[in-house]
C-alpha cells in the first residue's frame, strides 16, 4: 500500500470559491431540526445555486419554527400517522435531502430517501455498522442516485493542504500519525451522544475526525488494536487506537468525552511533520518543519462555518451527474465502517441497529 494520498482525496480546484455557482439551482430538503441542520442550513444558503426548499421534523411546530428561521419554504411534521420526513420524501420538487438525525436513524432515511429518487448527504458517521453501510451503497449504486457522508473536514481548505504537503514528499516517507479530539459532555444517558438506541459514543461522533488525518495521509490500515472506557450502558466515553501498516508506519488515535485535550494532529515524516494549529476537525493554521530548519505557519479562512465545501461538492456532483464524490467515495465510507465494526467488537460496544436483519 503506498503510502500517499491517493489522488482523488484532494481538489482539482482547491481555490475555488465554495459560494460560485457550478450549475442548475437545486432543491434541498432538511431531515431533522437540530443544531448541525441549523448550521449546516446557513452555510447551504452561502450557495449560489441552493434553495432551501423544504424542512421536516416529527413536530410540525419544530418544522415551521425551522423553515421560518431560514426562508425554508415548504415544513413537514408528522401527520396521520404519516412520519414528516416520509412526507417531505414524497416532495416532487426536492431534488436533494441532507439527513442530520441522530445515528441509529440514518439507514431507514437514507434507504427511503433513495428508493424515493432523492440524492442523499447523510451526517457522519453514515450508519451504525458495516452491513447498513453496505446496504445504503448497493442500493445507492443500482437506482444510479448521489450518495455521501457528510465528513465535512476533509474538504476543508486547510485540511486540503495538510494531505497536498504529506501527498507531495516533503514531509518524506510518512512513519507516523497521531490525532486526538476531546471535550467533557456532562451525562445524561437520554442524551443522543450518551445513548446506546442512537448510537452514543465517542467512536462515531469524534473518531471519524481523528481518523480523517491518519486515512488522508497513510490510506486504511492493516490491522486495528482498541482500547476503550465504557459507560454503564455499554457506549464508549472514551477510546485510543493503535493502527498499523505493512510499510511500518503507525498511527495513534484519542478520543475522549470525559476530558479536555488539545485537540491536535501531527503529521511525521522521515524529513520532516506538520502539526495543525486548532482543533483537528477545523484547523485554521498548518505548522510545517523539515528537518531542522525553522518551521513555517500556513494560515487559512474558511467560508461560513466550513460546510459550504461539502455542499459545494455535493451541489458540484449532482449537477454533473455523478453519483458518487471522488473526494469522499462511497468505499471509504464502508470501509470505515468496518473498521469501527472491528473497533466496537474490540470495546465490547453493540447497539441495537446491530441485531437487524438485514434487507
């Protein structure tokens, strides 16, 4: 396995200007009310060619407060028995839907969603396990439909150039990879990011971020050690991975919801490493030092929040008729998948998505 970014991960045009048009204007509908849509829709009103159509929630007044908040036109609650997000699906003029539920909840909306002819972004992490995972992707490929999750860091423009520099030999042969990401989340075992029914954990909230600079620099690994803290329900409020490749180079990965950490990255090479400057998933300053010379900062701005990036690309692939981004393909996500399937297995973590059948 080499050990560069292989070259799809990265931009042609990585200056381009998020916010510019690259086609027809397209309809998006919103699957869930809460803070990452609310984000999520200023930045998707950052797009030249985005309208935000339509809005759903099991409540019609969260669904309306929603839509009043952010020119969405069109609201759906559940009504009749009739979930709104089933009703929105139904929704001739939506052309793509953003799911931001919690999880668990992620392979029913999805799987809807494409049998109703709708292109899909689904939040990270894209399902629970791997054979969801593999489900949403075959049925995604066969209706020939847009399918993505939303790992919005890696399109990030300093995020980007982390993976250009590591990619380009600067830093040498990569040898190691570590990254971390922690916060104390006060708990509260309702709390979706605390509840085993949606998926709770730090693995599927925090480990997708600290695993994105480890895959975007040294590709997937050959072999997965965890270690972890599990709550009395059975999720992982902490957990450290150990990755390691054929080539030698190794990989270390902390995430915590229990403590404060620096929230860093560092990337290292035979001739040099490269440290992000901010938290991992939004760096905003890139310290780069070969050999023993004195390092330099790159510094960057990002649009809006930082997701106008994925939603450009998304805007950018359905436009042109791709159904799958080169950026974040559809195989890094299964594959990630299973590598947490093998991680959880390690912690002793299941869920109850696990003891579906599949189909």
């Amino acid at each position: 396995m080499s050990l560069h970014i292989p070259k799809p991960w990265l931009f042609s045009q990585p200056n381009q200007d998020p916010r510019a048009a690259t086609g027809k204007v397209l309809n998006w509908g919103v699957v869930a009310t809460g803070g990452i849509a609310k984000t999520v829709a200023g930045d998707l009103a950052q797009l030249e060619d985005a309208k935000l159509f339509a809005v759903s929630s099991r409540h019609q007044d969260s669904a309306d407060a929603f839509a009043a908040a952010h020119g969405v036109a069109k609201s759906y609650g559940d009504d009749g028995g009739v979930p709104g997000y089933q009703r929105l699906l139904a929704d001739d003029a939506v052309d793509v839907v953003y799911v931001a539920t919690p999880h668990a909840q992620h392979f029913e909306i999805v799987r809807d969603a494409l049998n109703a002819g709708k292109h899909v972004l689904c939040e990270k992490s894209l399902t629970i396990n791997g054979r969801e995972a593999a489900e949403l992707v075959a049925l995604a490929r066969e209706r020939k439909l847009f399918l993505m999750e939303a790992v919005w860091s890696r399109f990030l423009p300093s995020i980007q150039r982390a993976f250009a520099i590591a990619a380009s030999g600067e830093l040498g042969n990569i040898k190691w990879v570590s990254a971390d990401l922690g916060f104390p989340a006060p708990y509260d075992p309702s709390a979706r990011i605390w509840a085993p029914a949606d998926g709770g954990g730090a693995l599927l909230d925090l480990t997708v971020y600290a695993l994105l600079w480890p895959l975007g620099t040294l590709g997937f690994p050959q072999s997965v050690s965890a270690v972890g803290t599990l709550t009395d329900d059975g999720v992982d409020s902490q957990n450290a991975l150990t990755l390691a490749y054929e080539e030698g180079a190794i990989a270390q990965l902390t995430s915590s919801l229990l403590a404060h950490g620096p929230r860093s990255a560092s990337v290292a090479g035979s001739k040099g490493f490269l440290q992000t400057q901010g938290s991992i998933n939004n760096p905003r300053e890139l310290l780069i030092r070969t050999g023993w010379d004195e390092p330099r900062i790159e510094r960057f701005d990002a649009v809006g929040i930082g997701y106008t990036y994925e939603l450009r690309e998304v805007s950018r692939c359905v436009q042109q008729g791709l159904t799958e981004s080169p950026v974040m393909p559809l195989d890094d996500s299964l594959n990630t998948m299973r590598l947490f399937d093998g991680v959880r297995s390690q912690l002793g973590v299941r869920y109850p998505n696990d003891a579906r059948r599949a189909g």
